[in-house]
C-alpha cells in the first residue's frame, strides 16, 4: 500500500551558475517532509536501480531542453506517483539505500546537523520519558530505544507506533498522524508547522481482539492499560454504567489484566476517534465525529437540527477512497512551507445495492486513510493465517496471490479524478493535486 507522499508545490530558483533548478517540496501525510531537486531524486533512483533492478516504477526522464510550465507540471506528478509508487514494496521501505537518502534530504532541508540529542516520548498516563538519540534516528529505531527503556519485548514492537500529537491548553488532545519508520522524529518536531506538538507512544492496531498477543508482557499490559484509561476519561470509549463500575473498582484494585478483558466488552473499545469534523452525510453540512477500529467506520452525525444519528460504515463494504487537498497555501512570500489543511477523505460504499460516495471534510484525512489501511492489512493478515497457501504478504506489499483475494473483497484501485481548487500564486510556482490512489 502506497505511503501519502504528495508534491503539491515546486518553485524555480536561480543556481550558482547563472541557470535555474526546481526545488520539489514533498510533504507527508500533509506535512512538509523535505525538499529536493530532481537531480537528487533522479541519483536516488539509480542507486535503488542497482539494488531492485527493473521492479522498481519508472522514473520521469530528463530534460534537455528548457521546461514550459506544463513540462514542470507534469515532471512534478510524475515525480509524485514515483514516490507514492516506489514505496508501495515493502522491501524498498526498509533498504539502507531508500532510508538514507530521506533521512540526509529531511536533516538538510531543516540544516539540522546529525549529532547526540534527548527527545522525551510522552505515555498515554501523561508522563513521558526521555531517551538519548541520534538527531538522525528514524522512528523505527527510537521506538527501539523506547522499548528498550520500558522493558517491552522486542516482537511485540509492531504492534505500537509513534505518534505526533497535538496538546491544547485545557488539556485535550489531538493525534496528529502517525510516524512513518523512516521519519526522523527529532525533525519533525523541530520543523512541525503544527503547534505544542509531542511524540507519543500509542498502540497501532484497529483490531481489539489483537490485546490478546500483548497480555504476556507486562510492558505491554501496561501501555494498553494506560491507553485504555485514557480514552475512557476522553470518553473515546462508551462503557455502560455498570461498565463502568466494574472498570472503577478493578483500576483501584490495579487488576490490569481484568481491567483490559473487560474493556473487550465495552463499545468502541480500541477504537482511534478524530476530531469533530463536517460530512456530507445524510445532507451536506452536517457535524461529525468519527470513531474507527474494528473494521468499521462509526459516525456520530449531528445534523442542521441538531439531531444527532449514528451511522456505521462497514469496511466489507467499502471499494475504495482517497484523500483530496482542497486548500491553499500560506506563507506565500516565504518558504512555502505552510499549507491550508483543508482536506477531504471521500470512499465509495455499498448501500441500497448501490455505490455510492461519501465525504468527509477533516484535518486528519491522512490519519483517516492510515486507519483504513490498517485495517485492511490486518484483514488480510487474518485471512493469511486462515489460509496459509494463499501467501499473502502483510501489511504493505501486493502480490498476485494477494490479489487473489483482494478481489473477492473488495476493489482499491477505482478512484473519481478530482481537480484540487489550488491558487496559483506566482509564474515560477506549480501546484497540484493532493490525492491518494490504489490504496
């Protein structure tokens, strides 16, 4: 499944030769990642070329003429679905060639120098710790450091992520997106354009069924329990009053282990809840708020009376999605770092025995699409172990016997082509589309 790199701006600058390059500025689940000039890009690839050989997508060519604004234009969508496309194969993620490359462009473009540095990583109860890392670190390897300090086994790693989250004064917060691996998470707070933001440790599974391959370790436990207490004073989780008695007295009791058991039994346990956003759903306009996990979609809809109605999306149900950027960008005078997060996550759905679309306006689309994809990858995880001769490879990368299946399920690569209402501001500036396909 595709990472959500999207290159929505590139500007031209004057070289010390007199000429002129592009500088690309990539962004990341709606972040800027990095900027890079296609030359830089165009090494990188050769370097990936002799490692993956021709499975590798193609690459834009050269050049050798002066570039028209649609050439640049279309160099920079090509450049896009390279990156969104070369990262769809696991293998590629996780090669020292492809992790190097983004993590020297992510220290360079914020001129932040590879050295020693403390970085506090902050637990659902509110306290954090502070490990020593490299500023160059990846995310992958800080969760390393991470586990190690709290004792929690090596295997179970994969079950928890990195997040950057998002504090407000009274004290709520908001889950940003999550940490990809090769993200160096000491940069991305440094060149975060969103404020009071922390990382987090959070777990990172849609299934709650999934608790049961963490209750032999006690670290494990822990965090789950933490999480778990957690959403239930943001009132994420829906405990039924005498839920939530049963839940009081084992949490004095600190019976984690039955705490968590019963949890199991509670509404939307397990579940990630966005922010309060907009849908189109029944009647354009309406209010929402979106909780989802096991392979649903949960929708509390409050409509233009104030009514509210609670919808569930099912992901059996759902054929496809994609992420669309419908805003535009701030700062025009200087970096052009700074982009209007107006998003939108629409998916086509099968109701009445019919498709249709639904759209959701929020900030966290890309935390949205994530979800979904998880939820997914941990769907055909399941009917791996079923079915262990159908090979399939989870989370990321499709093969034909995956594909297999896949089509008894549902289809991901039919996507409605949306043009994104972008200003242009400047001649040597290009701007694009912000979508995601074939997820």
């Amino acid at each position: 499944m595709k990472t959500h790199f999207c290159i929505p701006v590139s500007q031209q600058l004057p070289d010390a030769l007199g000429g002129r390059y592009v500088l690309y500025s990539v962004y990341l689940d709606g972040l800027l990642f990095c900027r890079v000039r296609y030359s830089q890009l165009h090494r990188w690839n050769e370097q990936l070329r002799r490692v993956f050989g021709n499975c590798l997508p193609p690459f834009p060519p050269k050049y050798y003429l002066a570039m028209t604004a649609s050439m640049a234009d279309k160099r920079r969508d090509q450049l896009e679905r390279y990156l969104q496309n070369v990262t769809a194969d696991p293998n590629v993620l996780r090669s020292d060639v492809f992790i190097e490359f983004l993590k020297l462009a992510q220290l360079n473009t914020f001129n932040i120098t590879a050295e020693k540095a403390f970085l506090d990583i902050f637990l659902p109860n509110g306290r954090s710790i502070n490990v020593e890392i490299l500023t160059s670190a990846t995310a992958e390897r800080v969760l390393e450091v991470v586990s190690y300090k709290l004792r929690l086994s090596r295997e179970l790693l994969g079950y928890f992520s990195l997040f950057l989250i998002q504090f407000y004064k009274e004290g709520s917060f908001s889950v940003v997106k999550k940490l990809a691996d090769f993200e160096l998470p000491y940069v991305r707070l440094r060149s975060s354009e969103v404020e009071n933001c922390k990382v987090g440790l959070r777990k990172w599974y849609m299934d709650p069924a999934l608790d049961s391959m963490l209750m032999d370790c006690r670290a494990a436990v822990e965090l789950l329990y933490m999480q778990a207490v957690q959403d239930i004073d943001k009132k994420w989780i829906k405990p039924t009053q005498a839920q939530r008695q049963e839940l009081e007295t084992l949490q004095k009791e600190n019976n984690q282990t039955k705490f968590l058991q019963l949890c199991q039994e509670v509404q939307r346990y397990g579940y990630v809840q966005l922010d309060p956003c907009c849908c189109d759903y029944p009647e354009p306009g309406c209010g929402a708020v979106l909780s989802i996990g096991n392979d649903e979609i949960n929708c509390c809809i409050t409509l233009p009376d104030n009514q509210t109605q609670d919808v569930t999306f099912q992901m059996s149900r759902v054929k496809c999605w994609q992420v669309t950027f419908l805003g535009t960008l701030l700062d025009m005078d200087g970096p052009q770092r700074t982009l209007n997060q107006n998003l939108e996550l629409r998916f086509q759905y099968s109701k009445d025995s019919c498709w249709q679309w639904f759209v959701i306006y929020t900030k966290q689309a890309f935390l949205l699409s994530s979800c979904l994809k998880k939820m997914i990858s941990e769907k055909m995880a399941k009917l791996a172990a079923e079915s262990p001769e159908m090979q399939i490879e989870v989370p990321e990368k499709s093969k034909s016997k995956k594909d297999h299946v896949r089509q008894s399920q549902k289809e991901y690569s039919s996507f409605l082509s949306r043009k994104s209402k972008i200003k242009r501001a400047e001649g040597d500036c290009v701007f694009g589309t912000i979508k995601e396909e074939d997820l």
